[in-house]
C-alpha cells in the first residue's frame, strides 16, 4: 500500500511563530487532504488540495504532486492550533481509501 | 450547519457483548466511510459504502464486525461479540463520490 509519512511528529511552537509541516507520500495520487484533530478529538477539514496551493486565513497549503509531497504552513500560531495535523491520501486506482500519515502533535505555547 | 453525526459519543461495555454505532451521513453525500482511531495502528479504514452498497470491508475483521447502510441517511457498524482489542475511536465519514470526505465527531468504545 502507499506510505504516508509527515514530520516532524512533534512541535513546540510560541504563540505567534509560524511553521511548516511535511507530507510525503510514496505513490501517486487523487486525493489528498489535511486534518486538523483538536485536544476534543473532532477531526476538521482543512484542505482538500491533490495539486496546487490554497489559502484560509492563516493556514495555507501546497501540494506537487509530481514530487509527491505536500506542505502545511500555519502562520502567526494561536494557542487554538494546538492538536494532531493529519495529512491522508487516496493512492490513485485504490478506490476512495484514503490512508492517514502519523501526524503531527502540535502544541502552541502562550 | 451540514455535519456528519453519530451516537453514541461513548460506549463502555463488557466484553461478549454485542455493539452497535450509528451514523447519519451528510445528506446528498454518495459514499459513506467506517475509520478506527488508535494508538498503536493510527486511523485506519474499515469499511466503505457508495449508493448503499458495500464497496470494500477489506479493513474490517470479517468474524466478528459487520456494516450495513439500511437506508441513506443511516449507516450502522456492529461488533459480535465485542472484545478488549476493539476499545477504539471509530469515526464515521461521508463524501461525494471521490472528492473531500466530512469526518462525524466519532463514538469512543471501551471493552472491559
């Protein structure tokens, strides 16, 4: 099956600090798509990007598929950000499985 | 607002016991979607549905899990008999088709 890795696995981040977060995916892909889970444990749409860049607010996502990777950037952190960043891919001809990464544990300090 | 629901939030139950989930897809959504969330394996799919009709179960331990959509606002996955291995998060989610897929607010099982 295709792998879904994302770094980094944890994240301390200050209130205000921007940052990064890594998915890579080992085959290619229709779907991909980003997750935030709170500290409730509610999974929330971010993105549905398989290509190109998006924006809302102050996330922002970017996706080249041809390099089969995807990347996250939360700009000026709020506490609020704080929880699990999923990113999960449908492998093309796999039907509309999607396949989760491991996550990255975010924890925005005041 | 459209959402995906599901009952119950949270279940204890023993084990040998039979456990049943419910969920209610977003309407207009085509494809509905069992996932389990745990420590050790992470979310992973069970089961999916398009139309009502079970397209892949490959994630699913066939012996004891089964899931059936009675009609297209409600989606059901049971546990006979249930066992401690199955404590989990299972997480409903509905789309359309092929394209963003809505996650429910998930039903937290324990099985003593």
């Amino acid at each position: 099956g295709i792998q879904v890795e994302q770094s980094p696995p944890d994240l301390i981040l200050q209130e205000g600090a921007n940052s990064t977060l890594r998915c890579n995916f080992s085959d290619s892909v229709n779907n991909l798509q980003w997750f935030h889970q709170n500290p409730w444990g509610q999974l929330i749409n971010l993105f549905y990007i398989p290509s190109g860049t998006k924006q809302n607010g102050r996330l922002s996502a970017t996706t080249v598929a041809t390099e089969r990777y995807s990347l996250l950037y939360i700009s000026s952190s709020q506490t609020t950000d704080s929880g699990v960043y999923f990113c999960a891919v449908e492998r093309k001809a796999a039907g509309n499985k999607l396949t989760f990464g491991g996550g990255t544990r975010v924890l925005v300090k005041p | 607002d459209a959402r995906v629901t599901q009952t119950p939030r949270d279940k204890v139950t023993e084990m040998g016991q039979e456990v049943t989930m419910r969920c209610q897809p977003i309407l207009g959504h085509n494809t509905v979607f069992w996932y389990r969330q745990t420590m050790m394996q992470g979310l992973e799919l069970l089961a999916y549905f398009r139309n009502r009709a079970p397209l892949d179960d490959s994630g699913m331990p066939k012996d004891r899990f089964s899931a059936e959509m009675p009609d297209a606002t409600l989606a059901t996955l049971k546990i006979q008999p249930s066992e401690p291995r199955d404590s989990a998060v299972y997480f409903c989610a509905s789309g359309l088709y092929a394209y963003e897929q809505f996650f429910g607010p998930g039903t937290r099982l324990t099985v003593l």
